[in-house]
C-alpha cells in the first residue's frame, strides 16, 4: 500500500490544471517528471511482487527479478541488450484475448536470437534495424541498433504469457536487408 | 519500378513513390477505391506579439497562434525499405529533426507511423509548432470531422462553426483545432479513415480528405498568461525531442467498430516485464 501511495501522492498533485496542460514553469515540469518516475519504480515493486505470485510455482525460489523497461519507447532496455538469455513477459489488462507484436531493443552485433512460446515452440523473428535518427537521438544512452520483432498471440485476458530469448545457434542474424530506394 | 507496396493481401497497403519516399495511395480491404493519399510534416512559424493587448499575444504555453502558412519540411525525404515475414518497414528521414517510419505488419489491418521531432531548430529565431497531415483525397467531407471526448463518444466538429451560435474566428487555423484524445475521423457516405493517437494531442481538418495533429512545439516567447516563461523545453541541454506513435485505420463506414477494438488494444497496450535468467527453457518451464 505504502508503495501505491507515492503515486497517488504524485496523481494528486498533478490534478493541477498546469500539469495536466503542460503550462508549469520548466523547473516545475522536470519536478512533476521525477515525481512521477519514483511513483512508477515504487509501482514497480508492486507489480513485480505480484507478477511473481502468478508465475512461480509454489515452492520454486529461484531468484526472479522483473524489470519494466519504460525506455522502451525509445528503443532502449538494459536487459535486452546486455543479457543474452532473458524471458519476455506480457501481460494484458484487457478483460479479452488481445494478440500484438513485441520490439526488443538488442546489440546488433550479428548474433541471431531464436524465441520460445510458452510451450517451448519457436516463434517467428525478424531483426529490424533501429531508425538512424533515433540512434543518432540526444538523450538515448543505447547500444542497440536492432530490433528482434516478433508477435505475441493470444495473451489471456487479465492474464500473462511468458516468452524466453536465448543466442540462437544460426551463426548470423539475417538483418533484413535494405532493399535501398532513394 | 517507381512505386512500390506495403501492408498484406486483404488489409491495408499504401503505395510509397520511390521518387518523392512519400506514399501515393492507400488501398483498403474493403475500400471500394484507392484514393489518392499524402502523409506529410509541415510547421507554423509561432506569432510573436507584444501581449499588450488581447489581438496581439504570442503563441506560447496557453495560446496556439500561428503566424504563418505550414511550411513543409521536406517534399522529398529519403527512405530506406526493409521487409521481412512480420514487418515491413519505410524509414523516411525528412531533415535532421524530423523523421518516421511507416510500418506495415502481417496481419493487422491498420498502418502505423512512428514519428520522431526534434530538437526543433530555433536558429533562425523564430518559434515552430510541428504538424503532420495525412490526406485522403477525393473525400467528401463536407468540411466536418469528429475527434473523440476523452476516448468515449465521438464529437462532430465543422470547420469555422460552432454548434450553438456562429462564431467570428480572428484565427481561421486554432480556432479549428480542436483536442484529441485517442481518435480524429474523417468520413462519407462510402467509407471512413482515423488517426488513433498514442497520447492527447491537438487536431484538426481544414481542408475536406485531411486530417491535420500537431505533434511538437518550441516557442521563445512568453503568452503572458502567468507562466512567464517562453515553452522552450530543453533535455540534456537541448531542445526536446519527442517520439509517438499514430495508427492509420479505416475502410467501409461498417468498419468503425471495429476501430474502438484497436483504440483499446493500443491505450491499454500490454505491459511489457523483462527478466535475466540462466535458466535453461526446460527448467524456466
């Protein structure tokens, strides 16, 4: 509850009609930014927690740590681009069976990753490159200059699927290759 | 060839000019046509006034005052185009702060752009609020769009009106825009095209077939409406960059439900949780 709070806390102070329309003092702006992000690690906590009670087995204790890249948008996420094994969970908070396509940020280093269901089948990868202008972006602090693609399907309302990411044993990653128009 | 295709058999592809990295027309499942379309990025210049008194405000934090016709960023941005079995890919890089790629994935019926702003360039001393406007031509639409109340029912607006008294505009452009939540439409008799927003934004359609949002401003002059301060955001010690998402759906006017499925699926996305592990698969099972 107490973690809940800090974002509450934060909701509420950004009732104020400058929040909400972005017309705060810059000083005041940067403020409401990081009260907002402690609000979001300490719903982290939260959310980790019970993301754990739903996926291990009773009595299973291996040490599980489950991170929300939220820089995802930037095409940036320390685990996927440093770790090379590493599961991928989505979770979906509609009330039905939603399906979408995932981007993981990685090291274009060549290496090819294959990715399994939760039943352990292969899914299809595709390894995109990252747009130049957002590696080339101020603020972005990324190796990654790929993405791996690849669709997650049928996530179970109010529910969860699980997908591991390992090295593949394909030497190279096929890149798609730029069919290069000018 | 000088043109080329995106998107899958039996949902939505756009035809992208080689010549131009502009797409040129969108083809729907069910679209009885392929109507000519134009996605593109031009800028207001910001007015500067003096905020003596009330006809002569700056654009700033609280007022959208243009002081200018758009001003295309580029006609002919270069493209790079990558296409794989999930995802095909336009990159298309307009100048050094404005770029998009145009994605088309298998099985899903929508087109989405992913557009980059920023850091605007104030070199030239003059304020610049970013737009992007998708046209579909040879729409009818009698110069009305809907844009959605706070993701619920949609509000049908009319180019210079107002629903209950006839106003007299001082500002033909920001007194057509209007906010937008999650959806601005566009529809006829026949069919209908939405840009579905992955966060508030200001929107409009000044002409009939176009659809106009603004993503990114940067002004240097303060409104006087309090905050005393010119919108100028810096990050790192630069102008703000700024990074989203719209997604192009649309086709026969029976369609539209079907819309509110993929507004809910892209607002409350699923939530993404990465864990290291050394774990082999058999034993993560």
């Amino acid at each position: 509850r107490g973690n809940l709070n800090v974002m509450r806390e934060a909701m509420g102070v950004m009732q104020h009609h400058d929040a909400i329309t972005g017309t705060e003092k810059q000083l005041v702006a940067f403020d409401y930014a990081r009260q907002l992000s402690i609000g979001f690690d300490e719903c982290g906590i939260v959310t980790e927690t019970a993301l754990k009670n739903l996926m291990v087995k009773p009595g299973f204790n291996a040490p599980l740590t489950i991170d929300s890249c939220l820089l995802l948008n930037i095409s940036q996420c320390e685990v996927s681009e440093t770790q090379s094994t590493f599961v991928v969970t989505l979770y979906n908070p509609l009330s039905r069976k939603v399906s979408r396509y995932v981007r993981l940020p990685v090291a274009g280093d060549g290496h090819a990753y294959s990715i399994r269901d939760p039943q352990g089948k292969p899914v299809t990868v595709q390894v995109v490159p990252v747009s130049e202008a957002v590696t080339k972006m101020p603020g972005r602090f990324s190796e990654a200059t790929v993405e791996l693609v690849f669709r997650a399907v049928d996530l179970p309302p109010l529910g969860f699927r699980s997908y591991y990411v390992s090295p593949s044993n394909i030497v190279t990653a096929p890149i798609t290759e730029p069919k290069r128009v000018t | 060839t000088r043109y080329f295709t995106i998107g899958n058999p039996g949902s939505m592809k756009l035809t992208i000019d080689r010549w131009t990295g502009l797409p040129t027309h969108l083809h729907g499942p069910d679209l009885s046509d392929t109507p000519n379309f134009q996605q593109s990025f031009c800028y207001y210049e910001s007015a500067v006034g003096n905020n003596e008194e009330s006809k002569n405000r700056s654009s700033g934090a609280y007022i959208f005052r243009p002081n200018s016709s758009c001003v295309m960023v580029n006609a002919q941005p270069t493209i790079k185009y990558y296409k794989g079995p999930l995802v095909e890919e336009v990159h298309q890089q307009f100048s050094s702060w404005v770029s998009q790629v145009i994605r088309a994935y298998r099985d899903e019926d929508h087109m989405e752009f992913n557009w980059m702003v920023g850091p605007i360039p104030i070199s030239d001393n003059l304020g610049k609020e970013l737009v992007t406007r998708y046209s579909v031509y040879q729409m009818a639409t009698n110069s009305t769009f809907y844009t959605d109340s706070n993701g619920r029912e949609m509000l049908k607006r009319v180019l210079n009106q107002r629903p209950t008294y006839m106003p007299q505009l001082q500002e033909p452009i920001a007194g057509n825009y209007y906010p937008v939540t999650t959806r601005i439409m566009l529809k006829d008799d026949k069919k209908h095209f939405s840009i579905i927003t992955d966060r508030a934004q200001g929107g409009t359609s000044l002409q009939d077939g176009e659809m106009e949002l603004m993503l990114h401003r940067r002004m240097l002059h303060d409104d006087a409406f309090g905050v005393d301060e010119a919108l100028n955001e810096q990050a790192f010690g630069r102008g703000l960059v700024a990074r989203g998402t719209h997604y192009l759906a649309g086709g026969s006017s029976d369609s539209l439900a079907a819309e509110r499925r993929l507004i809910q699926e892209r607002v409350l996305a699923a939530w993404t949780f990465f864990t290291p592990t050394t774990l082999s698969l058999a034993e993560w099972q």
